[in-house]
C-alpha cells in the first residue's frame, strides 16, 4: 500500500469511529481544526496498532489539519527519522495542549 492509499484507509478507520458529540464539545471549547472526529485516544490507539511506523506516512498526516491525523502521526513517525529540523516544524505547528501532550507521550519522549 502506498501513502495515498494508507492515509486513505487511515481516514476511512476514522470514518467508522467519529463521535459527532465528543467533536461538538471540543469544538465549544476552542479546539477549532478543520476536521475533528472525536475519536477517543483508545480507539486511535488500536487504529495505529494496524500500521507499520512510516516516516512518508507520518508526515503527511501531520501535514492534515485534522485532530485524529496529527495525534497518529505521532504514533507513526519512526524515531530513527525524526530529524530536530522535523520536530521544529511540529512543534512550531502545535496548536493545542492535547495535540503537544500526545506527541510527547507517543514520540518525542523517544528521541535521543
């Protein structure tokens, strides 16, 4: 499968678990991307567990501005790649606490 075709099926995972109420919430809190699904950070869990660590992947599912994209791209990145020039555009792209919080836990906290 390509990174076309992987986004794609990651999206579609997305599709099957989106939680309009949990979305709506964090929405009337200020937690405004352009796409929120509300998936809870369990089921993003299992959704990453499918997928080999891939860098091209990774990246562009950061690259989306897309809640559920941005916190599995974390989980994806493999560390050996995750050059300090990549982590300055990351970090400079958090938006949220819970977005910075997660990418520490799944990556960062990984890195030499």
């Amino acid at each position: 499968m390509d990174v076309r075709e992987t986004i794609k099926d990651i999206k579609g995972q997305f599709r099957l678990f989106m939680n309009g109420v949990v979305s709506q919430s964090m929405r009337e809190k200020g937690l405004d991307y352009k796409l929120n699904f509300g998936i809870e950070l369990p089921r993003l869990k299992e959704i990453a567990a499918r997928y080999e660590k891939n860098h091209e992947v990774a990246q562009a599912l950061w690259k989306e501005n897309i809640r559920e994209c941005k916190i599995l791209a974390g989980m994806l990145q493999p560390v050996e790649t995750f050059y300090p020039e990549i982590a300055d555009i990351w970090v400079e792209d958090m938006r949220y606490p819970e977005i910075a919080e997660l990418t520490c836990m799944s990556l960062f906290q990984y890195l030499p």
